[in-house]
C-alpha cells in the first residue's frame, strides 16, 4: 500500500477550505516510467500534484487531468487525476506523462520549458457536461499559474505551494469560498489571516511533516475540520480492451493494410509502458465481434 494521501479540510467559521497532499510513492512510479530530465521530472511531479489538489474538492466521478502545450522544447505534459467512485474509502488514482526534445538544460526555468505554452485543465465527469479552462504560462512557477487561473476564471482567492525534491512530493491548497458563514469584512480579515500563517510554512516543512502537523503547526488557535483522509495512487487506466476498441476504430480496411506490412499490431501505453500485441487472429476476432454486435445492435432496433 501507499502513504500517498489526500487531507481535505474547512475552517468551522470561516469561509476557507484546503487540502494537503502527500504523493512520494505515485510520483516516483510516474517518474521511472520514462527517463525526463531534471527539469521535466520536477515539474511532473508538480502537475502530478496539482492534478490532486484540484481534484479534492470536486463532488464528481470522473477525470481532471492539467495538461501544458507549448512551443518550447518541452511540447506537452500532462496530469490526470481520476475519481472511480465518490465513496471517501476510495482512492483517488494519478498518472501522467510529457514530451520532450534533447535540448533541456539541467537547470531550465519554466519559462525555458514552455514558450508561448498554455496550460488546460479539463474535467470530464463520467455523466454530465465537459469543462475547459485555459491559462497563459506566464508565471514563474506552476503554483503561480494555478493560482492565476483561479483568480481570472473564478474570481477565487487561492494559495498554492508545491513541493518536489527527490525523495518527497507534497502539496498544500487554500482557498476562499463564496461567503456563507460572514459578511465580506469579515471574510476579507479571514482570508488575510489564514493566508499569513499558510505563507509561514517552509518548503522543508511541507516536504517532510505529515498532514495533521501541518495543520497543527500553521492553525492550531483556528477551529479545523478534517475530513477522512483518502489514498492516492498511481493506476493507468489502459486495458487490452481498450487498445481493441481503438483498434476496432480504425475500420477493417485500415486493419487489414497495418497486417499486410507487420505481423501483429502492437500498442505501447505512454503512461505506464504496458504493450498489448493483437496479431492477426486476434485482429480479425476483434472485427467479427464489431460486425456480429453491429448485427444484433441492427436487429434490436
Ligand atoms: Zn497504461
């Protein structure tokens, strides 16, 4: 099992909510799946992050990835956080994967990283409408783009600080809510004071203590209510018969000119390097099935 945990929680007076998380386990799975430089694996690792943190707080089964484009020498990156069930037992579960050129530096700034680049963050729950917001680059760190973003699209005062050195990945989110609980002044003063004391936690804090002592130690004159801790892990979600349905997609046509060249059509999953090889029996098992369930689909209807 993992340590990798998600700790959400509100103040009992205050229109503030946060979320720490703890991601050493999953971050070094993604990591060892691909060889990325320096500079990539830590932003990775904070996409990875961030992913989650954006995640916490969304009552939905379904999807949120954070994916980066741009048109410097790393072309996309990508982050995705996945609910299967809004059950509090469950884990959340993570993946992620980037592309690259040759020519990163060992020490390129995220500006270096990502010319022009967009960041993107879609949610996609399992039933209901698709979201779409997208944000410049334009800041000096993944944190400071995120918490633009919230601030241009939801007017939502948010705090991000990340972590990620080689042995330790963390995150920690605050955020203001609509006000329910107070006026505005109030939630103003609120907003400054919880700010402050999150703003006083260290880097080295936020890397090696546990969640309830990062609680303790930024708020323990305020009243805290954490909810259940949830695991976080790293899980791909491609299966064999996935890799069939694309494959199935491509028509019989399409199919039958790939065999005629090669021996076996064989998909490699970028996320967790897992290969599914379908050879030419398989294939054509895979394209009776489309036809015999298009038949049945026909005669039902
Ligand atoms: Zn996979």
């Amino acid at each position: 099992m993992t340590n990798d945990t998600m700790q959400g929680f509100m103040f009992a007076d205050m229109d503030i909510r946060g979320v720490h998380l703890r991601l050493d386990q999953g971050v070094k799975t993604v990591l060892n799946q691909q060889d990325y430089p320096a500079p990539v694996a830590s932003l990775l690792t904070e996409m990875l992050i961030v992913a989650c943190l954006l995640s916490a707080n969304l009552k939905l089964r379904g999807h949120l990835s954070v994916q980066i484009r741009g048109a410097g020498p790393l072309k996309w990156m990508m982050a995705e956080c996945r609910q299967l069930s809004d059950d509090p037992e469950q884990p959340f579960r993570v993946k992620g994967m980037a592309q690259f050129d040759d020519s990163i530096g060992p020490q390129a700034s995220l500006a270096e990283l990502v010319s022009e680049g967009r960041l993107i963050i879609t949610i996609e729950p399992d039933k209901g409408q698709r979201y779409q917001g997208i944000v410049l680059v334009d800041q000096t760190t993944l944190a400071g783009c995120i918490e633009s973003y919230f601030y241009q699209s939801e007017q939502l005062p948010t705090h991000i600080q990340l972590v990620s050195t080689d042995d330790s990945a963390a995150g920690f989110m605050l955020q203001r809510l609509p006000q329910t609980l107070s006026d505005e002044t109030q939630a103003d003063v609120d907003w400054e004071l919880i700010h402050a004391l999150a703003s006083t936690l260290t880097a080295g804090e936020l890397a090696q203590l546990p969640a309830d002592q990062v609680l303790h130690r930024l708020f323990h004159e305020q009243q805290v209510k954490v909810f259940t801790p949830r695991p976080v892990l790293q899980q791909c979600d491609c299966s064999r018969e996935r890799c069939g349905a694309a494959i199935v997609g491509l028509g019989k046509t399409a199919v039958e000119e790939i065999l005629e060249e090669q021996k076996a059509i064989v998909i490699d999953c970028h996320f967790c390097n897992q290969h599914y090889a379908f050879d030419t029996v398989d294939c054509h098992v895979l394209l009776e099935q489309d036809v015999m369930a298009a038949e049945v689909n026909a005669a039902m209807h």
